[in-house]
C-alpha cells in the first residue's frame, strides 16, 4: 500500500531524483540552521542569560548545521549524521515549545539519513508522501475541530493579532469588525466570535477543503503539478497573513520536488534568498519584526 502511494507522488529518473535531493539536502540543513539561530534569539530576550548551558548548547548547534551546508559532498556521510542528531538534540531541548516544522525538520533529517543510501527515486518520493500527508492531516485536523468552518479561528486572530487584522480584516464589514473588537477577551471560542457569511468565512472553508482535496488531487499523475501549485498558492497565501516564515519556507521547498531537478534549485534558492531577507529584517529592527 505504501509502496504504491509512493508511486503515485511521482516517477523521478536516477541521476533527475539524485540532483533534486542533493539541492533539497543542503537547503533543509540550512533551514535548520535558520529555525536553530531564531531559537536562540528569541531565547536570549532578557530572562535567559547569554552564557547559560541552554544557549551554549544552541550557539554550538547553529554553528554546527551552518558547517554542514557549506561541507563538500565527500564529507556528506559525516555532515548527515550530524545534522541528523544536532536537530533531534534542538527538538528535545526545546520540548514542549517545539514548533510543527522543528518536529518536521528532525523527521526530514532522519529520513535522509536512513533512506538516502537507497535508491534516490524513492527517497524523493517519500518525501513528496510526507508533504502530501502533512497537509492533509492538516485539513483533516481543521475539519474535525469546527473552528474553522465557523471561522472563530480568523475572527479571533483577527481580535488579537495586528498581522492577520491587516492581512485579512479588510474581508470584513465595520460591523463586523466592531463586534469582534468591543468583546472581552475571555470569550475566545465562544459564539461572538464567529463569521457571518462573506469573503473571510469563504477563505476559511477555501483553507480547509483545499488542504483536504489538494494532496488527494496530487496522487492523480496528470494533476499531480498543478495540485502542488495551488498547494504552494494555499500555504503561501496563508503564510503572507500569518508570517510563519520558516513553516511556509520548508512547505514550499518540499513542493518543489515535484519538479524537476532545474527548477528545484532554482525554487530552493529563492526560499533560502526569502530567509535572507527576513533575516536582515530581524537584525535591522533589532528582533521586532520577524
């Protein structure tokens, strides 16, 4: 079963799939790398001192997964190993506040670890799978907890956050936005926050179908690259409003291997160029803005 799910996601030619993850390989250690040094700086805010065994061990692992993007490709049986267990060290030490993507991450670099001595269409493919069941699982999560389908999820982002009032409050009337801001803020998840129906409640029910239908539209091998488009568009325009940068970043990257090997490096350079220029956001304002 699993095997033939893996066939579906894509049919790689040898020396196609091998150049696809040896691009996908570097820029993964440099996400890592990305999510291990916004760790750090938003650990070091006041409350945790600079020289602490927390933000030693963190400083070390960032230096560390930055040394194994730039290490030359003989030395990948060492750099992959070592990418491997520096973030599996980061996701434990950061636990319970470990986000989705650093999970994501750790299974990504173990995966690679594990499978790339095999052949390399099927490690792309196990890949692409992993994408595919992420976002479905997602949707699946969104549809079963009703939040979404009421919109009571963006209403109360909306309420309190100062990026999604502005991504998507212009979706709403001034009556609706007056509702939503004259309620106390324990009433989260109760009926006032709610959407009546317009276009921010269609874009919650757009979010929810497509992370359901998308990734099942994508095992279809004509619809298989126009479903990690619109996939690309869903999470990309999601992650315009919420700013998850790293999240999308990692998101969009594993899309692109449904892509042939030329315009995955031209795709991953473009997300890791995008990390760039947040970076030097986040060095410029001094850590406010990310």
């Amino acid at each position: 079963m699993l095997d033939r799910i893996l066939r579906r996601t894509g049919h790689d030619a040898p020396d196609d799939a091998a150049a696809k993850l040896d691009a996908f390989e570097r820029f993964l250690r440099l996400h890592i790398a990305a999510w291990s040094l916004v760790s750090l700086a938003f650990r070091v805010d006041g409350t945790i001192e600079t020289g602490t065994p927390e933000i030693v061990w963190r400083g070390l692992a960032t230096v560390g997964l930055l040394g194994t993007v730039g290490a030359p490709p003989r030395l990948d049986r060492y750099a992959r190993p070592l990418a491997a267990a520096l973030v599996c060290g980061l996701v434990a030490t950061s636990f319970p506040s470990t986000s989705n993507h650093g999970f994501y991450g750790a299974l990504l670099a173990v995966a690679l670890l594990v499978l790339r001595g095999g052949p390399a269409p099927t490690t792309a493919a196990y890949l692409r799978a992993t994408v595919l069941l992420v976002c479905f699982g997602a949707g699946l999560q969104k549809a079963l907890h009703g939040t979404w389908w009421r919109g009571s999820f963006l209403a109360w982002e909306v309420f309190a956050s100062a990026r999604f009032e502005t991504g998507i409050g212009w979706m709403l009337s001034d009556a609706a936005l007056s509702r939503l801001f004259d309620m106390p803020g324990d009433a989260v998840g109760a009926g006032p926050y709610v959407l009546s129906f317009g276009p921010a409640l269609v874009a919650s029910w757009a979010v929810v179908v497509g992370e359901i239908a998308l990734p099942v539209v994508a095992l279809v091998d004509r619809a298989r690259r126009v479903a990690a488009v619109a996939m690309l568009g869903l999470v990309g325009g999601f992650e315009l409003v919420a700013h998850e940068v790293l999240f999308g970043g990692l998101f969009a990257a594993l899309l692109s291997l449904f892509f042939p090997a030329r315009i995955v490096r031209w795709w991953l350079g473009a997300v890791a160029a995008l990390y760039l220029v947040r970076g030097a956001i986040f060095v410029s304002t001094g850590g406010a803005t990310w």
